[in-house]
C-alpha cells in the first residue's frame, strides 16, 4: 500500500474516530495502536508503554505540571479577584478603563498561570460583573474576558510554548522572550478596543437617555481617590514579586525553566498561604485536587499525541506530506499562509496542545528550508491558536465564559469575542511585516540564534 493510502487512511480514521466523541487523548492513543497492528512489525505493540514513557521523558515537560500548581494556587484564592480590583481603581478614569482593567488583570495573570481557561475563569468570575453591573453589554464583557484569557498560551510562562519548544526542539527561553512582544501588543490592540467600543455604548446611552430619563449605569461617573489608589497598590505587589522573581531566576542564568516552574509553584504557594491564609490541608485540597486533574489529562494528552507523532514518522506520512509540501513549490508566504490557514482550520476542533504535536512533524521542515526562524513562527502559530480558542465551533473560552456567566446569551459571546479575533489577525500581519517585534528582545537578551 502507497504512503499516500496510509496517511489519508491515518487521516480519516482519526476525524472518524474523533468525530465519535471520544476524548482526545483516547482517539489518538487508539488509532496510533491499531496501525500499529496492522502496519508495523507485530514487535512494536510490546513496546508501547516504553514509546510513550521515552517521548515524554523530558524535563522540559516537568515544567508543564508545576506551572499548572503556580496558576491553580492563584486561580483557587482571591488573588485574582484581588488584583482585578486594584487595576480597576488605578483605571478608572480612563474611557472604557473598567474594560482595560479586565485586560490588564488578563495579562497579568495569564503571565502567573500559564493557562487560558484559568485566567479566564479566574478574572471573569469578578470582572463580568463588574462590568454588567455598571452597564458595559454582555457581549461585550465577554469578548474582552475571552479574549485576554487567550494571553495566557502567549506570555511566558506559557504550556503551549513549552510544548513547541518540545516539539520543534527550539530554546524555550528564547522562546519565552519572544512572546512578550507580541503579547504586549494585543495588549495594547485589545485595550484600545475596549476604549472605541465603551465610547460607541457611551453614546447609545446617552441617546437612549434623553428619549427615556431612566439613569443608565455606564452613564454613571465613578470616582476614586488618590488615598484608594495607593491604598490598592499593595493587592499587586505580590503578584509583582511572583512574577520578577520566576523572571530573573529564568533569565538571569538561576535555574532552568523546571526548576523556575517549581520556583513559581512554591512562591505561588508561599503568597496565598502568607497573604490569604492559605496553608491548611482543607485550604489546599481543591488547589491540589484541580492540579493533579489538569496535569493528568495534559499529559495524557501529550503521551498519546506523541505516539500518534511517532507512528506517523515510521510510516513515513509526516515524511511523505512535507515533501509534497516542499514539491510544490510555493512562495515563502504562500507556504506561510496556506499553514496558518491549516491552524485555523484545525482550531476548530482541536486544542492547541493536540494541534502542536499533530502538525509539527509535518509543517516545520518546509518553513524551515524555506528560511523562516522557527521561533517567530512559534509566536505566530500561537496567536492563530489562540483565536482557535475564542471562536466557533469549539471555542474553548467561550464554553468558559457560558460557565461563569451562563445568563449571557451564546449568540452574545461569539459576536462578542469576533472584534478580538479580527484583532489577533492583525497582530499576525504585523508580525509578518516586522518580525523584530517578536525577535528583538531575545536577541538583544541571549544573542542572536546559532545558524
């Protein structure tokens, strides 16, 4: 049979199987062990269990576990309510600046918690509302928690990166670094957003006001005093510490990026049970219990994408499919784009994580001989995963949000978090003109990359 056979063979029995409603994890595991059986050497069945132990075998992925405790002990207390409000009083005098407040608080935490679902469950638990109660629209409040929650696969520390770094056996440190810039500028495209469209609702208000005298909420001029705003600062300085003390361990040569994800889960730890009283064993039940799931199903994804990984490369179809690839001739950026345009395809309806480890085989090669640094891409790839995560059909964060705000209509959200995506396409175009927004920084930090 043809490599060409065996690989849409792979391909369709892995939708089919999906498309089952068997979890992830399980569907790949699955359809990697039958073609085994049948077209592999009937030795490799006994060697399973050992595959997978010697694919995630890395002290990279060690990180993975320990950066979920560091967001599971801030997301499980009321640090992250904590730091939302002191955002929203140093902001809000600015237009829209409960809506910026939410972002920053977004990125801020993702920054600790590595992990989308948990910023935005952890931010919208407090921000939505807010933002509700004092008139901001449903969809609206939404799509900016869903949204800057997706930071949280973006800025360092992020699991994503790590497993890209894995995969496409890049520094992830550099990797990390050239998160930064590209996160700070959705940053700044999302909060400049929510500036424009608090201004358009100000105004409906306002409109809405003088036919009906009936007080609108976000009409309401909210007002804070200096003595409030400094007496605030304290709620963000431990996230201050947390954050400048995982960075300067990592960057400054102290540990490696395990160790400096243990680091972060005991400072993580040490904050909540010295600032929150958070050390009892009933305290830290949930925070453990929330860890040991998250990791769990994680890493059983990861083991059973990596046997999917590894039985694709020995019959040869991630081979065989770059290849195809490379023949085909294409430009640079029409090979660019015709991947990117697989990645938004496939976020449909997969995770990143599964995204990452099924592709990467596959696409990394022809970009690489095409000249492209696999660290810019890393970023790319990842902001295009991101709006995987706040749109149709699956959405990840907009399942969140259902969750923490289940009064907001579905139909609400998704037209709520579409500007956002449209943003994050932007984003990518503007990488694609000035690369050295993502590569400036870890170049100017650890030299430019070895060829």
């Amino acid at each position: 049979m043809s490599t060409l056979a065996v690989g849409l063979m792979y391909g369709g029995a892995t939708l089919a199987v999906m498309a089952s409603g068997m979890p992830i994890a399980l569907a790949l595991g699955a359809v990697a062990v039958v073609f085994m059986y049948y077209f592999m050497p009937a030795a490799s069945l006994d060697t399973v269990t050992q595959n997978v132990y010697e694919e995630m075998a890395s002290i990279t992925l060690l990180a993975i576990p320990l950066f979920i405790l560091k967001g599971a002990a801030i997301g499980k207390s009321k640090a992250g309510q904590d730091l939302y409000s002191a955002l929203h009083v140093w902001m809000g005098r600015i237009p829209g600046g409960l809506g910026i407040a939410n972002v920053f608080a977004c990125a801020l935490f993702a920054a600790m918690a590595g992990s989308s679902p948990a910023t935005c469950s952890a931010i919208g638990s407090a921000g939505i509302p807010e933002m509700r109660k004092r008139g901001y629209s449903g969809g609206f409040a939404a799509g900016v928690i869903a949204a800057g929650g997706t930071l949280g696969i973006l800025l360092p520390p992020s699991i994503t990166m790590i497993l890209y770094a894995v995969a496409a056996e890049q520094s992830l440190g550099r990797l990390f670094l050239a998160g930064i810039g590209p996160g700070l500028l959705l940053v700044v495209l999302f909060a400049t957003y929510a500036v424009l469209r608090f201004k358009a609702e100000y105004k409906a208000a306002q409109r809405a006001y003088a036919a009906d005298p009936a007080q609108h909420p976000i009409l309401s001029n909210e007002r804070f005093t200096m003595a409030m705003r400094f007496g605030a600062l304290p709620r963000v300085l431990p996230f201050v510490v947390l954050l400048s003390g995982v960075m300067i361990a990592l960057y400054g040569g102290y540990a490696t990026p395990s160790e400096t994800a243990g680091l972060g889960g005991i400072l993580a730890l040490v904050l909540i049970a010295s600032i929150y009283g958070v050390w009892r064993p009933r305290d830290l039940g949930p925070i453990l219990e929330s860890t040991l799931k998250e990791s769990t199903m994680l890493m059983l994804i990861i083991g059973m994408s990596l046997l999917y990984s590894y039985v694709m490369s020995y019959l040869h179809i991630s081979q065989a499919a770059a290849q195809a690839i490379v023949a085909m001739q294409l430009s640079r950026w029409v090979l660019l784009g015709a991947i990117l345009v697989l990645v938004v395809v496939l976020g449909f309806f997969l995770p990143p994580v599964s995204i990452i480890l099924m592709t990467a085989p596959i696409i990394l090669p022809p970009l690489k001989d095409a000249g492209f640094d696999l660290i810019w891409f890393g970023v790319v790839m990842t902001i295009v995963m991101e709006m995987g995560l706040i749109h149709p059909p699956v959405g990840l964060n907009i399942f969140v949000i259902r969750n923490i705000a289940p009064d907001i209509p579905l139909r609400d959200v998704i037209w709520g978090t579409l500007p956002f995506v449209l943003l994050m396409a932007l984003a990518v175009v503007l990488l694609c003109l000035v690369p050295s927004i993502s590569t400036l920084l870890p170049n100017l930090v650890m030299g430019p990359p070895s060829r």
